[in-house]
C-alpha cells in the first residue's frame, strides 16, 4: 500500500498513519500510536521477498480494531500463502485492479 500521511514526520505517526493502493480504490487507516511498544517485524523469507518484489517484507503488527479499510468497490482480494520458511500461514491481502 502507498502510504500518506497529513501529520508529516516522526511526531505525526504517533497518532497513526493512513495508506491506500497505488490506484486508490482501497484506502487503510491505522488508529494506534506507533511508538509506544515494539510492533514491527522484517521478513526475509523467499515467499516475504517475493510478494514484496524486494529483499524484504516490513510489518506492522497491530489488532483489528485499531485498524479500517476502505474499500467501497470490493476491490479488495486476499491470497493464502501457505509456503513460508516459518510454517506458518500468511494472508496477503491486495487490490484486484492494481495488484498493491
């Protein structure tokens, strides 16, 4: 997801960040102070390298309710990954029209 942000700088993500797809169609907004606890990760798995197109995956972890997705058109679709180094499996969720 492109990420954007009116409250630009560290000081702003504190209070959340909102994002949306490269075409615009869906939007996310994330209610939860960034900096407060540890609540990231970095994946260098082969499945994590190849959903991102990079050397790697950047995470957020965060509970449902801090998050809301926008997605009027249904654009929104999910692919299940189940071959990942960890064993565990990943819901990668994505936008039908532009694949972000």
């Amino acid at each position: 997801m492109a990420s954007s942000n009116n409250n630009l700088g560290i000081d702003g993500l504190k209070y959340g960040m909102t994002g949306s797809c490269l075409c615009g169609s869906i939007k996310v907004v994330l209610h939860q102070d960034l900096f407060s606890k540890p609540n990231g990760h970095i994946c260098y798995c082969e499945s994590c390298r190849k959903s991102t197109g990079t050397t790697g995956l950047n995470s957020l972890s965060t509970t449902k309710d801090k998050v809301e997705i926008q997605d009027p058109k249904k654009m929104g679709k999910t692919y299940v990954d189940s071959a990942t180094d960890s064993g565990r499996v990943v819901e990668r969720h994505f936008c039908s029209n532009c694949s972000r």
